[in-house]
C-alpha cells in the first residue's frame, strides 16, 4: 500500500497489550476494527448455549476475520487471546476508506482472505476425509514442518482445545495418542517425541500440495 494509506491508518490505529483469555469480539457483532495479531495466539471459536467448539488459532502477525470487516457484515465466529497478546486494532471504517482507494491494500487484503478461506478448507478436507487417528497425525506433521523439522513438539494449546479442533472429544483424543504410539508417538504432559515423521505422514496420507502452504 502506499505511504500516505499507511499512515492514515496507522495514526488511526491503537496497539492493546492484552492477558490471555481476553474476548477481542463475539459472534453476531458487527465489526468496530480491523484486529491484527502482532504477538501471541489468538483462538476463532463458535458457540451455541453452553456448547463451544474452537475453529482455528491465529498466530502473530496475522489479520483474523478480515471477510467480515471487509464486508461489514456481523462476525461468524468469536475470537479470544490463549496467551498474553499485542492486538493492532485499525478502524474498521477507516480501514474500508483505505482499500477502495488503494489497489496495492486491495490485492493484499484479496490474498489475505483467501489464505484464510484456504485454511478453513484444509480443517474441513481433514475432519471430512480422515479418520480421527489420521487428523492427529496430520497435525503433528504440520507442526514439525513449522518447527523446523525438530522430533520434539511441544503443544501451545490445551489437550481439551487441541480435541476441539480435530472434532474429537478430549477422552477420544487420549484414545489416538495411545494408539498412536505404535507409530512412534510418546507424549510426556505438553511434550510429544515423534522418533519417525515419515510414518507419520504415511499414516495421516499427508499430501504436501493439499495439506501444506
């Protein structure tokens, strides 16, 4: 985008240092700003009564529900902070101004949407189309591959929301852990030793141009 948008919207902006498990927004709402992660993890759920299921994570750096702010159009989902996090909240409004009047925010915030849009995809291929021992594996896959290839991964989420993620129920997930362990998965509390990654993906029938990005 071009200097002068940037720094329309950049003195509009305000920088929260926020704790974990702060609610940023609720489904329904409609949007006030466009929030940026700059630090941290931020969980997308949904939630019905007293049902809650978790969505995706947001990692830092990253724009999150971009559609809706794009659209106007009341949030689909709920976001909350899982760690300590710096959120850059741009004015929803003054954000819209700025992409009708600058192509180069336009074709970024195009390509945004679609990572995001393409994400959710990849969630929904892998709860359709894998069996719940196949969505952990593939899971672990895709965190080694962010690791940098190190066998020892170590969760940043709960058990309990990890299990909501994958659509499983968190005595399900114990189950696959177990059972996973023939594959060379050995869990010690947030810890997991993965000695065969190989294995792995041919368990998870990891497909590196449909699973990764």
């Amino acid at each position: 985008m071009s200097a002068r948008e940037l720094d329309l919207l950049i003195g509009t902006s305000t920088l929260l240092e926020l704790p974990s498990r702060k609610t940023l927004f609720s489904e329904g709402q409609r949007p006030a700003f466009l929030h940026i992660l700059m630090d941290g993890t931020v969980e997308l759920f949904v939630r019905r009564g007293r049902r809650e299921s978790s969505v995706t994570l947001v990692q830092k750096e990253t724009p999150f529900i971009l559609a809706a702010v794009v659209k106007d159009a009341p949030y689909l989902m709920s976001a909350r902070t899982l760690t300590d996090s710096r959120v850059l909240c741009i004015p929803a409004s003054r954000f819209r101004v700025s992409m009708r009047r600058d192509p180069g925010l336009s074709l970024s915030t195009a390509f945004e949407i679609s990572d995001a849009f393409r994400t959710v995809v990849r969630q929904l291929r892998a709860q359709r189309l894998r069996s719940a021992k196949m969505r952990l594996a593939n899971y672990l896959v895709d965190l080694h591959r962010k690791s940098n290839g190190t066998n020892i991964i170590r969760l940043e989420i709960s058990k309990r929301r990890l299990a909501s993620l994958l659509g499983l129920k968190p005595e399900s997930l114990s189950r696959v852990f177990a059972d996973l362990g023939q594959h060379g998965v050995h869990v010690h509390g947030e810890e997991i030793t993965v000695t065969d990654f190989e294995l792995l993906e041919d368990l998870a029938q990891y497909d590196r141009d449909l699973d990764s990005e």
